[in-house]
C-alpha cells in the first residue's frame, strides 16, 4: 500500500485531504514524494512563519533538544520564562499561559473571563459574546465560542454560555451585553477561517469602549492574525487597542505545536496555583523555537511583510475574474468569479499550493518569502483565477 492508501485505512477520517503528500522543503519550496517542486503558499496554515527548514529556528530547537526536551510543569526551566517574558515585553501584556494549540489556549481565555465574572458581579456573570462566523478551535466548549453552526452538529449540548452577534454590528453587541449576564467578549480581529475579513477599525475600537463600561474582558484571538502575519506582530498593535487577554498559535511554533495565552493588567492575577495547567504546555523545545521566531519578527520583516501585501492586492485587485481582495498583511482572501477549489487544483498542478476559506483561494505564505519567488506564484495564481 502506498502512503495515500494507508492513511486512508488507519487514519480517522476528519479532512478532505488534497491527492498529495509532501515529503521535504526548504523555505518556500516544498516537495511531493516524486520529487515535483511547490511554491508554497499556504505554510501548513500559517504555522511555518519562516518556512520550510528554517536554520535559526532548526538551531534553536536542536540546541534545545541536546539539553533536555522536556521537563514538566513541575519545574522551572529557561526557555519557557524567557518566552514569557519576550512575548510580554513586546505586546505591553503581563503573564503568559502556555498550552499546546490555539483551541487550548481559547479555552484558557474563556476560563480567565469567567473566572474574572465570578469575582467581579458573581457567578452567574458567566457569557461570552463572541461573533457570527468566527473560529475559534475544535474542543467543544471552543466550538460552542465558534459563531457557525455548521460546526455544532452532531456534537450537542454545546458548552453553555456562549451568544453571537454579527460582526461589524455595534447594536447587536450592545443587545446582547444587556440582554445576557456577561463576562467577555471574544474576537478575532481577521477572520480567518470565517474567510480572510478584517473587522472595520471603529467596530473594533468601540467593542473595547464597551467592554470597559460594562468591566468585561476583552479577548482578542490572534492565533491565525498573531506573530507578523498581518504586518504587526499582532493584529492588535495595527488597531490600536489594548486587549486583556491574546490567544496566539499557529506561527509562534514556527512548526512545533504551542499555544500561548496573554494576560493583560485586568486578567493577570486571575490564576492561581491549581486553576489551570497542561502537561506539555511550555515544551522547551517549542519555546526555544518560539523564540527564535518572535527575535526575528522586528520593524525591518514587518515593513517586507506590508510590502508584500500590497503587491498582492495591487496585482489581484483588478485581475480578470476576481471579484475582492481581502484580508490584512500575509493573510489574504481572494473572491473568484470561478469556483475557488477549481483555482485552487489548477494551481497545485502548476506548482503553487494554495488552501481555501469559506467561497475564497487563501494565501498564508512565509513571513520571509523572497519578493521573486512570491512574484512568481502570484502571476501562477493570477493567471489561473482569469482562465
Ligand atoms: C486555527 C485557529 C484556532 C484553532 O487552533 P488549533 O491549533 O487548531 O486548536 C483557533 N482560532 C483561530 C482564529 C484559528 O485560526
């Protein structure tokens, strides 16, 4: 049997795999089995922040792995706390939760704001605003968070306490505060899987006017938008807005799995000994990697990730067959007039890997990916989407 077939025996069956299986790379090449080079444009979604094969991060976490690759939350250990610190001391955040995915560190959110509930107006004060076609993870009770339906079949009851209002909407936020006993409001500032759609700056500013006259927690989910990907090192820093708690993942590994929960001055004192935990949570070899990321995330990569945003939208903007351009920095959505997995399989036969959200071709490509080789992609995908 062939890799194809035994994944299709032995593998649960939850995703609609592409016929492909990708074997090695190096930055944004990637390679199948046959050897047939890809330009990749998607990174494993947005988790290979550098690419593929990445030296300073391969260096950091092989260092790492020669020390010792795990310890235990029972200890101290040096990655960790200097993760926490870094993290910290470039977003203006107080203390930093560590668990192993996006939808954990949700979950570590969710608990903060009812925790923050429960000792400021009493534990009934325990719902969640979150918005109409959002993501935020798989557990259940991030499911119950995430604003689509789709997701809550089959797997009822959801966790209680969540409510949705349709993004960009200021009247149905503020209807649904006073109508529910809150504790948070919980967002992304992109939506990601939802389709690539940035929320407008006023919503955004006026979501955080409310939360502090209601004194309820402002969640911010950056696990897709966080760490460079849409030319801030967090989607927040481009809104101006000073959130409570940040939920980050994805290209903070920059290939190994790690969450990480931001604690602002209003959540940082919400835990105690006992209140939360994970067993691999602040891995040191992931947070040795992490950190040779975030050290490379500065002004000068940020300003090539803007860059590079703006070629992609002035050269798809007004392309033959596409209808919008979306999206912020490194994460872009493209509305085709053809249907966007037909784009999306004419251009992996043609060398470039891009993935799909919602109807729009998703481009999530490295952080660092060489103007010419991007350049050469897009035209690739451009020429695709106007066939
Ligand atoms: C991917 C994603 C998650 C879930 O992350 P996992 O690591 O798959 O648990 C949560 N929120 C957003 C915004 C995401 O994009």
């Amino acid at each position: 049997m062939n890799v194809i077939e035994i994944d299709k025996q032995y593998v649960a069956n939850t995703y609609a795999r592409f016929p492909l299986q990708l074997v090695s790379g190096k930055g944004s090449y990637v390679y199948d089995e046959t050897g047939k080079e890809y330009i990749d444009l998607g990174t494993g979604i947005a988790v290979n922040a550098f690419g593929v094969g990445d030296e300073a991060w391969k260096k950091a976490v092989v260092e790492q792995l020669d020390k010792i690759q795990h310890t235990s939350n029972l200890y101290y250990s040096e990655p960790c706390a200097l993760l926490a610190k870094t993290l910290c001391q470039r977003t203006g955040m107080k203390k930093v939760f560590f668990s192993n995915s996006g939808a954990e560190a949700n979950e570590c959110a969710i608990k903060a704001a009812r925790k923050y509930g429960e000792c400021k107006k009493g534990k009934d004060f325990n719902t969640i605003v979150t918005l109409k076609n959002s993501f935020h993870g798989r557990t259940i009770t991030t499911l119950s968070a995430t604003g689509q339906d789709v997701f809550h079949q089959h797997f009822t009851p959801m966790t209680d306490g969540f409510v949705h209002a349709a993004a960009n909407d200021m009247e149905e936020l503020k209807t649904l505060v006073k109508t529910y006993k809150c504790c948070g409001v919980m967002i992304e500032l992109v939506q990601g899987e939802g389709g690539v759609t940035a929320l407008d700056k006023d919503y955004v500013k006026a979501v955080e006017k409310l939360a502090k006259e209601e004194d309820l927690l402002l969640l911010i989910d950056e696990v897709q938008t966080g760490n460079g990907r849409t030319g801030e090192l967090y989607a927040f820093q481009a809104y101006g807005i000073t959130p409570d708690v940040v939920t980050t993942a994805k290209g903070l590994g920059g290939g190994l799995p790690i969450g990480a929960t931001m604690l602002g001055e209003r959540a940082e004192n919400l835990f105690t000994a006992g209140l939360n935990g994970s067993t691999f949570g602040g891995n040191p070899v992931a947070c040795a990697g992490a950190q040779s990321i975030l050290e490379r995330i500065d002004e000068k990569l940020l300003a090539e990730v803007k860059e590079k945003s703006a070629y992609i939208f002035e050269t798809l903007r007004n392309a033959k067959g596409v209808n919008r351009v979306t999206g912020m920095g490194l994460m872009i959505g493209i509305e085709t007039e053809k249907d966007a997995s037909e784009v999306i399989n004419a251009c992996m036969k043609r060398g470039v890997l891009v993935i799909k959200a919602k109807n729009k071709v998703r481009l999530l490509p490295a952080l660092n990916i060489p103007f010419e080789t991007l350049k050469k992609a897009i035209q690739i995908v451009k020429e695709e989407i106007e066939k």
